[in-house]
C-alpha cells in the first residue's frame, strides 16, 4: 500500500509534492562513493552530542542505534576525514540574503550518500529526553499508515539529531529492510543539499547503480519511490533547511517513515503532508546537571550544588552549550564551577563558550550558521533584538524599537520564528533563548551605536516610559509622578483595561524597566552610595522636571543621562511600593538619584529622595527613611515643586509616628494639609496619616471622621491601593470602638482589594487586622488560622514590620484559646523585632502582650515589669489608648501579686482613659478586668479584683 506515486517529469503533483525537471549534473562518481560528512571518528558524550560538530557549529550529533539491511549499500563505511577522495568545504558560504542553493549549472560543493544509521560509530549513553522519546513513539505510530513524516524542531544545539538517533535504537522491527541517514546540510558551511542531490545518494544507498540513475529530478524522485515499494524503511533527514528541500525525499510506501530534523519549523509540511511535528525545548534542570555532572565527575559536581545549577541556567539547560562548559571544566581540573559561572558571567557568556583551538565547537558558531540563513530585512531585525534590555519582550516593544507597525514588526518575527530564533509565548509576548539574545548583543555594531541603534534604543526608551506612565496611571493615580516626555508621532504605548492589566504588565516588564534604567546611566557620574510613609502619595503629576526639562527619552547629549531615567524609576516608584521589593528598588532610585544629580535637576532629587525614604522605611531602618523625606522635602522646597513638598511632609509625619512622636508626627501633618489647601488640592493620605496620629492618641471618633473623609476622596480618585489601606485602618478604629462587624466588613473589603492588584504587604496587613477581630469576638480558632495566614503572607513580603504585626496577631490568637505560654513566645518575637526596627507602637504593644501573659502563668514580678515599660512608653509617646491598656494590665498584675489597693487604683485608671478615648473592648486582655478578664483557673486574685471593682465585700 502506497501514500502516493512520483509524478512523472513536467506532470502535475501528486498528494501536494511538486518534483523538479530542472537538468541535473551527472558527471560520475567515483568509483567507491564517499560519504560527505565524512566519518570524522568522533567521541560523543552521554546526551548525544559530539565534541564536533560537522556542519561547522550545527547540532551535535550523537550516532545510536543500529539496523539490519538486506542491501550491502545501506552498510557501506565511510571514508575519513581528509582523505583525498573528499572534495574541500566551500570556502564562501551563503550570508543574509544570499541564496544558497547552487545553480544549475554550478557544480555541487560536494557530494553525499546516505548511510546507514548502523554504521554510525557510538561511545557513551544518551541522558535524559525520556518525555520527548516517549511524545516521538507516540507521533511515529499517528503518522505511520498516514503521512509517514514526524518532524523534530528546535534551536541549534538542542539535540534534534541526538534525539532521532537515540529513538532509532529501539526501531530495528519496525524497519527491518534499513534505517538510513542523511545530512542535508541545512544550516552548515557548505551549501544545502539539492533535492537532486539527496535523491541521488539516497538512490545508492538503496542499492541502485550510479548508471541506472537517472538524470531528470522527477525520474529519480520515481525511481526512489519503486525502490521504496514493499519495504518498510526509516529515512532520517537531518539538518533540512526547508520544505521545499525535502518533499521530493518523504517516502510514499506505508511502511517507510520520513524522520526529518530541522531548526526551522517547516510549517509548510504541516499544510501538504500532514506532517507530525515535535518542538525540542532546552533540557529538564535535573538532566542539564547530570550532562555536566557526566563529564566533570560526581565529587566534583556534589562539591558544588549551588555553582551547579547557576551554570545550568546561565547555558539556558541548552546541552551544547552546557557540553562546552563541561568540556572546559574536564580540561582544567584545578578550576572550581563557581569559576567558571564567574568567568560567564562576567560579559557575554557565549564569548567563553568554546573550546580552545576549535572554533567549530562553540556556541556562538552554532547560532551564526542560522543567523546567515536569514534575508538582509530579517537579518537586520535580529541584530536590532540585541537592543532589547532582556531575552523577553513583546510585539509592541519590538514594534517601537523598530521604528515598524506592530503588523510589519509581527511579520519579520515570523521569520525568525520559523528558524527557532524567537519563541512565542501567548499572542502578544516573545522570546529569545537567553544564548540567543546573547548571541544578537554580539551582532551590534559599535559603528552604528551613535546613529541607528542610538535612535532605536530611544524609541524604545520612550515607548516603556510612555507605557509604564499609562500603567501606573491605571494602577496607583493617587501617586505623584514626574511627567513623561510628551507622545512622539506615532508612538503607540501600551493601555489597561483596569488596574489589574496594569500590575500583570508590570509584573512581566520589571525586570527589563530596572534593566533599562540601569544600562542608561552606565556613562553617568555621580556621587558614592546614597545615605539619607509613603502610604499613597498624592495625585497630580509634576509639570517639568526642575532645572533641566528632558529633550526626549534616550536623546540626551553624549555624556549626560537622559531624564527618562529618573522619570521611568519615579514611575516604578507605586509599583515597588505595592510589591515590596526593596532591594531592587533602592538600586533603581540610587541610580536614578545619581543621574539626576548629574543633571542638577531639582526635581529629579528630590523624587528620588521620596523613593529611597520609601524604601528604607518598608526595610524597617526609620532612621535612614526620615533622613531622605527631609532631603526630598529641602530639594522640592529649592525647586518650588509644592506638591512634591507636602507628600514629603506627609511621609516624614509617617515615620515620626512610626517612632513615637506623635507631636511632631501630627504638626508635619498639619504642614501637608496647609500647603495642599494653598495649592487648591484635597488629597487623601495627609488625612489618613492624621487619623491614624489621632487614633494612637486615644481621640478615636476624631480619627474615624477623618478616615472616612479619606476613604470618600481614595473612592472618587479609583485608587485601589488607598480604598484598601484607608479601609484597614478604618477597620482597625472600628475594632476598638466595639463596632465588630462593621469591621470585619472593611477589612474582608480590604484584603479583596490588595488581592486585586496583587498587594501582599497590603493583605498581610488586611489579614492581620481580621485576626484581631476575631480574637475579640472570642473566636480563638478563627484568630488563629487568621494569623497563621498573616505570618505566611509576611514571609512572602519580606517585611519586618509585618512580621511584627503578624506575631501580635498570634499572640491574641493564643491568648483567647488559653495558650499562654504559646502567646508569651509570639509577644517576645514581637517586642525583639520591634526594638530592631525602632517601631515604638509595636513595642508597646508587644510589652502589653507579655504582661498580661505572664501574669496568667502566675509570674506577677515580670508581669508587673512589662506592665510597667509599656505605661512609660504609652505615656511619653502620647499613646493614649495604649496607656489605657497598660493600666489594666497593671491591674491584672497587682491582682495576681496579692495587691488589692494597688489593683483597684490602675484598674480604675484604666477605665477612666477608656472612657475618654471611646474605647470599647470585648473580650481583649487590655480591657477593663470587670469586663474583658474573666477569672482563670486556678487564680483566685482575679476574682477578689472583680468583686473589689464591682463594690462587693470580700470573704
């Protein structure tokens, strides 16, 4: 049974195959064939790849396997290397944009037999691609009685060829009359293989006298097929360059199989063979470790785990990048892994990715022969990816770089798509295997930076400054930030349905943003390391950029930064805040902080300023924070950037409650709301601040009104992070208002909001609030696994204050559940955490915890200590309400200690701070011991305090 027959000369195609008439060459062979790939008697190492590669840098073959052939032709050796009956390698190989294909009337560079797979010398074990094996037997068993033809795709260097090989070993019964292989040349020095030319050799390895060939394209195409008939026969293609190169090669007989192995993705098999294709992807990380840990030893590599797995993500888990690697390190046995990943890392990694004195065992070899396959336009587009601040991109980047139509610039990535030069990933987003975008960095021409590529690299400059403006005007436009450069013609930046698109963009774009301002201000002077609350900084943007307005993204004078520096890191500045990512984030305003200094823009500092306050502070270091607020605040004040002033102001009031001057935190505040009031603005988070300043005061229907007035005006902007924040502190007033249900509502409300936009430093804080709204319901249980969420999601945000309020919030979960000891450890971590962030609320807090704690495991002493630390806090701070607190557990200490008097006078202290502040517990331990502490088991003190408080006589 047969898929179809050869067409003869000049007819029309059968089954969508078109055969050439064009005349063929036919001067003799000689008279014992060669082979042209030569045997080149290779070692191969255990993933199928040797240490040479004979296309001059293509995928390294692996030979496995063996066949039985009933024809002496399929088990003729080849000749070797350098013999003289192997005609030289064409010293001129085809480059972008030149064909080739020889002419007709051309002689062919050189000539080629299949041979048979059996015959292919191999030495050592193949590794790993048990998945793609098993998806290979799979595809062959679809396409065998079908199309007959399963197509291995993928970059160079993946192991296309070593993988094919590899499966034949397992194939003798299914093809019992021969498995035959043949290189055709797709990507190597020489010129590919004609259709002619392969029909040929595959002719004589089947058996056919060179005379009994003959000359016209479609008689040797059916003749090929005659020969076919009634055997079942696997014919390896390897390296094809395209369809057309193979289609007159494809088996009709149902018993044959075509296994074709390409880098390009020969789409047009698909559509006129139904062909069965198999993506190759780079290796599992665990098979990438064992390839190297085959070839520099297990010791070796157990020594060095961690150097282990960065070499491996370094060599994109690409096995011939990662057989160089190993190679180098088998050479040198004195050489640590770790040096190897600091030599690699230390500049272009492919540049260290070869073999000395063998140039055609290199990485950056391999990707050139699929480089100079491509036209001058497509050839052209490449060398401009290498622009790109990171291997992933999108259309529309790509687009803008260009300087192309998002069409135009879709189309000439198809066709780098179609040779494995980019990977798609989803409609939108590509990318470029990180060798690969390595490989297009060393393709920029240094003579080109300060004209095309400079004016490129603007383009896209201004294309990510524009978008990320857009984004952040989705996603925190409650936030002051300087202005981007205004639209250049026909610049088309990303847009955003809602906040969450904006923070998903911002999310996939981080890394190349902080790439981007970093790169700019490689050249840029600047100062040493820079020393020195934004909840929500204000709307309204800045009109300019102090003393040096920007001249347009990437355009400034050589020698100077260009204002698209600081202004796309003060627009990250939202971002980093929500994400919480501080390490990055000082880097980002450090750098940014120095170009504008640079620059001697005022206002540019004192951005910069606000973000490393910002910053520190979410690190925990107050200190270091307060000192970059009063910079920036000097810095907007030298540049008359008013609004800039008042945020500094409100964020410098922030870190001054955070340390317990609530005085000072309330007269910056006051400062904020003046300037806004001259400025004709009603932001919203100087009343926040306040109300929070107001609430550690004790004056908590005072903070509930400004809070709601803050949340009204974070509604009306559609700022999600502020109606979330504005919403736990409201929530938390609530709380000690007595009022529980509307605040577990606010703060249910809250964490939904956080989790809109991806907040988890915001839903910690959301989650911890629910916690201590459940431990003062008296649901121990719920409080708990509240608070066990909150120390998971503080874990994830990295930040000490959260883990503070995380450990408060299990300490009250335990307390309620009469976990006291449990309670006392979660309160010590607390108070540890909070003197090393300077926090003085939290340690206030924490000192209550602990001696409430103690006083119920019967230690009266050290309960009266902390009882006592924490009302000289509360007292010299102003906390008020925290004062109130402290006295009742002053009194719950007395009690247990036997001192009625004194009990009954703190007691009746606290109750009288109570009153005044509003404050209306439940069931918390710092609440009036009348109501709040029922009498433990086991201790009688708390009952005779009671019955003191409540006027009855004692026994």
């Amino acid at each position: 049974m047969r898929r179809g027959t050869a067409a003869p000369e000049g007819a029309a195609a059968q089954d969508g195959v078109a055969y050439d008439g064009a005349a063929y060459d036919s001067a003799p062979y000689d008279n014992a064939p060669y082979d042209d790939r030569g045997p080149d008697r290779r070692t191969y190492d255990r993933t199928g790849y040797d240490d040479r590669s004979r296309d001059g840098g293509a995928d390294e073959r692996m030979p496995h396997g063996g066949s039985r052939s009933g024809n002496p032709a399929l088990d003729r050796a080849p000749y070797e290397r350098g013999s003289p009956d192997r005609p030289p390698r064409d010293s001129a190989p085809a480059g972008p944009g030149r064909s080739a294909e020889p002419s007709d009337g051309d002689p062919a560079p050189a000539r080629a037999e299949a041979e048979s797979v059996q015959r292919i010398s191999r030495t050592g074990g193949f590794i790993g691609r048990e998945v793609e094996l098993a998806q290979l037997t799979s595809l062959v068993e679809g396409a065998l009685g079908r199309s007959g033809v399963v197509m291995i795709v993928g970059p160079a260097g993946s192991g296309k060829t070593a993988l094919a090989l590899q499966w034949c070993r397992g194939t003798n019964e299914a093809f019992p009359d021969g498995q035959l292989f043949l290189d055709l040349r797709g990507h190597s020095d020489e010129s590919p293989m004609s259709p002619k030319e392969a029909l040929s050799g595959l002719l004589r390895a089947l058996g056919v006298p060179y005379q009994d060939i003959p000359h016209a394209a479609a008689e040797m195409a059916e003749l090929y097929q005659r020969n076919l008939a009634g055997r079942r026969v696997l014919i390896v293609l390897d390296n094809a360059e395209s369809a057309d190169q193979v289609r007159q090669l494809l088996p009709y007989e149902d018993g044959c199989l075509a296994l074709v192995t390409s880098r390009n993705r020969l789409g047009a098999m698909i559509v006129s063979h139904g062909a069965a294709m198999l993506p190759l992807h780079p290796l599992a990380s665990f098979e990438a470790e064992e390839l190297v840990r085959c070839v520099v030893g297990d010791d070796r590599a157990a020594a060095e785990p961690e150097a282990l797995g960065e070499l491996v993500a370094i060599c994109g888990r690409t096995p011939l990048a990662l057989r160089i690697a190993a190679a180098n390190l088998a050479l040198r046995p004195d050489f640590r892994i770790a040096d190897q990943v600091r030599d690699l890392r230390s500049g272009n990694p492919l540049e260290s990715l070869a073999v000395a004195g063998d140039p055609d065992s290199a990485v950056r070899r391999a990707f050139e022969l699929s480089y100079r396959r491509l036209d001058p336009e497509a050839a052209e587009a490449f060398r401009m990816l290498g622009l790109l601040p990171g291997p992933a991109t999108t259309v529309a980047a790509v687009s803008a770089l260009l300087g192309r139509s998002p069409g135009s610039a879709y189309h000439l990535l198809d066709r780098l798509f179609a040779e494995h030069l980019v990977e798609r990933n989803g409609q939108e987003r590509l990318r470029l295997h990180d060798l690969i975008w390595w490989y297009a960095r060393l393709l920029v021409d240094p003579e080109r930076t300060r004209t095309v590529h400079r004016e490129a690299h603007g383009r896209l400059l201004h294309w990510y400054t524009a978008s990320a403006d857009a984004a952040a005007r989705s996603l925190y436009p409650q936030i002051l930030r300087l202005d981007p450069d205004p639209l250049r013609p026909g610049a088309r930046p990303e847009t955003f349905d809602g906040p969450q698109q904006a923070a998903d963009w911002f999310d996939a774009e981080r890394a190349d943003l902080v790439r981007l301002i970093e790169a700019e201000t490689e050249t840029a002077t600047g100062p040493g390391p820079v020393t020195g609350t934004e909840t929500g900084t204000e709307a309204g943007a800045a009109t300019g950029t102090g003393t040096g307005a920007g001249t347009g993204a990437g355009t400034a004078p050589d020698g100077e930064p260009s204002p698209a520096v600081w202004i796309l890191a003060d627009t990250l500045r939202g971002y980093f805040w929500l994400r919480r990512d501080a390490e990055t984030w000082i880097r980002v305003a450090t750098v940014a902080l120095r170009a504008a200094r640079g620059a001697e823009d005022f206002r540019g500092q004192a951005a910069a300023h606000q973000s490393l306050g910002l910053a520190t502070f979410t690190t925990g270091d107050l200190e270091l924070a307060r000192g970059h607020f009063e910079q920036a605040i000097e810095l907007a004040r030298e540049a008359g950037w008013g609004v800039c002033e008042s945020v500094a102001l409100s964020n410098l009031a922030g870190v001054s409650a955070d340390m317990g001057l609530l005085s000072q935190a309330a007269e910056y505040y006051d400062q904020s709301i003046t300037i806004d009031r001259r400025l004709r603005r009603t932001p919203h988070q100087p009343l926040q601040g306040l109300s929070e300043v107001l609430y550690g005061m004790g004056r908590l229907r005072e903070a509930e009104r400004l809070c709601r007035r803050a949340l009204a005006l974070s509604r009306k902007m559609s700022a999600p992070d502020s109606i979330a924040r504005v919403s736990t502190t409201l929530a938390l007033i609530s709380l000690d208002l007595g009022q529980l249900e509307a605040a577990r509502e606010l703060a249910t409300a809250s964490r939904t909001g956080f989790q809109g936009i991806g907040n988890l430093a915001g839903e910690a804080e959301a989650v911890c609030a629910l916690a201590m709204i459940a431990a003062e319901g008296g649901d121990g249980t719920g409080a708990l696994r509240a608070a066990l969420t909150a120390c998971r999601l503080s874990r994830k945000a990295g930040r000490p204050r959260l883990k503070l309020e995380a450990m408060l919030a299990m300490g009250h979960a335990r307390y309620q559940l009469g976990q006291y000891e449990r309670a006392y450890e979660h309160f010590r971590i607390a108070r540890v955490t909070a003197e090393e962030t300077g926090y003085l609320k939290g340690r206030t807090m924490a000192l209550l915890g602990l001696g409430v704690c103690a006083a119920r495991v019967g230690r009266p002493a050290e309960a009266l200590g902390h009882a006592g630390a924490a009302l000289t806090a509360a007292q010299e701070s102003q906390l008020r309400l925290l004062e109130g607190q402290a006295q009742a557990v002053l009194a719950v200490a007395q009690a247990c200690r036997g001192d009625l008097v004194a009990a009954v006078r703190a007691a009746r202290q606290a109750e009288a701070i109570h009153m005044t502040t509003g404050y209306r517990p439940v069931h918390s331990p710092f609440g009036p011991p009348a109501e709040g502490l029922d009498p433990a088991a086991g201790h009688d003190a708390f009952r005779r305090l009671q019955e003191a408080l409540e006027g009855q006589p004692q026994p």
